[in-house]
C-alpha cells in the first residue's frame, strides 16, 4: 500500500464515524500524521471529542506513524505554506511532498497547494470508495459510515457513495 500523510479532517472523519478500522485495514504500517496534526487531535480531544483517543490509541499500538517536518526542504515548504493554510496541512503536504507520499486531505485549498506541487491525492470519500471496491465494507455500509461522518460534521461532496 501506498504510504499515505494524513490531515486532522480525513482522519478524524473515520474516527468519529467509528470507522477507523478502514484506515488500519487500508494503511496498516504505512499511515503516518505529523506532529502538528497530532496536536490538533490532542486540542480536539480537550475540546471535548473524546473518541479522537482512538487515534492516540492507533499511534502507541504502531500501525498509525507520527512524522516531524525536520530537513531544510520541508521546513522551507511547510513555512511557505503555514501562510495560507492551516499547520497540520501545510507541515502533511511538507512531508507528502519531500517522501513522496500520498496526502489524504479533504480541504480545498490545502489540496489546490498539494496539486500544484504535484502530491498524489486521496480524501474521505475516496478511501469509502476504495474500501467498498476492495471489500472491506459493502456499499450500504459505506453509505452508512458517510452519513454519520456528514451527521459529526464532514462537509461531504456527496451524500451516497453510488454517486460517484
């Protein structure tokens, strides 16, 4: 599998949703957040969003890696992209470029900057629907799962996976 950087939003979608167990299924020993995302996670769990542990949880148990931005590459990069976009986004797309890795984000504008420097891309829905072509959960589970994640606040482009 493709090794796969993933923003607070993507990750937390399947968090909430209680689906996380796709991402270890999809990603397992090759799904990496950075620092700053980690820190993102840990202020949304004081704010209340208790069930974000589980990403904690998925970091001490190995199959979910946290990454630091630390060459002078990817500290330029993320430094020019800090000025437009959000930390946790700017430090991914960072290390998604400099590793050549694949950066799951849901954001617009994060992923307009992650094109334009040529970072493979997935999202939210795209990980559902990889999920249903592969198997791991049929498509009426698929739906389900996005419904909750639009239900906890996932803007979603869709509101059926048979539309895509």
């Amino acid at each position: 599998m493709l090794e796969t950087i993933f923003d607070c939003c993507c990750i937390s979608n399947f968090t909430l949703s209680d689906s996380l167990l796709i991402l270890e299924n999809f990603y397992s020993q090759s799904a990496y957040i950075t620092n700053f995302v980690s820190a993102e996670i840990m202020k949304g769990i004081q704010q209340g969003h208790k069930d974000l542990v589980k990403i904690q949880d998925a970091l001490r148990d190995g199959w979910l890696k946290e990454v630091v931005v630390r060459s002078k590459k990817e500290k330029s990069l993320y430094e020019t992209l800090s000025i437009s976009l959000g930390l946790g986004e700017a430090s991914s797309i960072a290390a998604a470029k400099s590793r050549g890795y694949t950066f799951a984000c849901d954001d617009r504008a994060a992923r307009r900057e992650a094109g334009l420097l040529e970072v493979k891309l997935t999202g939210t829905v795209g990980i559902l629907k990889k999920a249903v072509k592969h198997g791991i959960i049929d498509l009426h589970e698929g739906n389900l799962i996005l419904a909750k994640m639009i239900e906890t606040g996932f803007y979603s482009p869709t509101k059926s996976l048979e539309e895509i």
